[in-house]
C-alpha cells in the first residue's frame, strides 16, 4: 500500500470536517466554531507546526479518524500513534542538530 500523500490528507479533513461541524458543542469565547480550523489546529497540536515535512502522514490520518470519532474530546486526550519522520525519511540532505 502507497503512503498517504498531503492531498489525501487534505481532503480526509475536509470530509472529517463537514461531518463534524453539526456535532461541536459550543466554546467559550467563539460565536460559532469552526470545523475546520478545529482539526487542522489539532493536527498541529499533535505533529508540530511543521508536520507536512516532519509528520508520518499515516498517522496523522489516524488522528483525523480519531478527531471523527471524537469531536468534542480535548486534543491531550489522545492516545494514538505520533511518529515524526527521521532526516533520511524525509529525504534531507543533512541534518541542522537543532
């Protein structure tokens, strides 16, 4: 099986997205919330701000299922896979030690 690529992943939140945005309880603070901007902030959380270069997507994409399934659940709360590739998965030159 190929691995996912970004637009699989894209296109899984958006699915995940319109699927959730009926069942988001309200938030303190927001007139609305917003579905989207929800799984891709948890997608963040979770993998860092640089996951499209860093993130094994596959487990992103378990997240987003985990997200689905969860709406309304603090991001913390979840317990699944998080693997963030080595340099040479990722096909870097070098690594810069930071």
């Amino acid at each position: 099986m190929a691995a996912p690529t970004i637009a699989q992943v894209n296109a899984r939140v958006r699915e995940v997205a319109d699927h959730i945005q009926p069942l988001l309880a309200p938030h303190p603070g927001l007139a609305r919330r917003n579905a989207h901007a929800h799984a891709w902030l948890g997608i963040k959380t979770i993998f860092g701000d640089h996951w499209r270069e860093r993130a094994d997507l596959a487990t992103v994409l378990v997240f987003v299922e985990w997200l689905d399934a969860h709406p309304n659940d603090d991001y913390e709360a979840y317990d699944g896979p998080v693997r963030h590739l080595q340099a040479d998965e990722r096909g870097l030159l070098f690594e810069t030690g930071d």
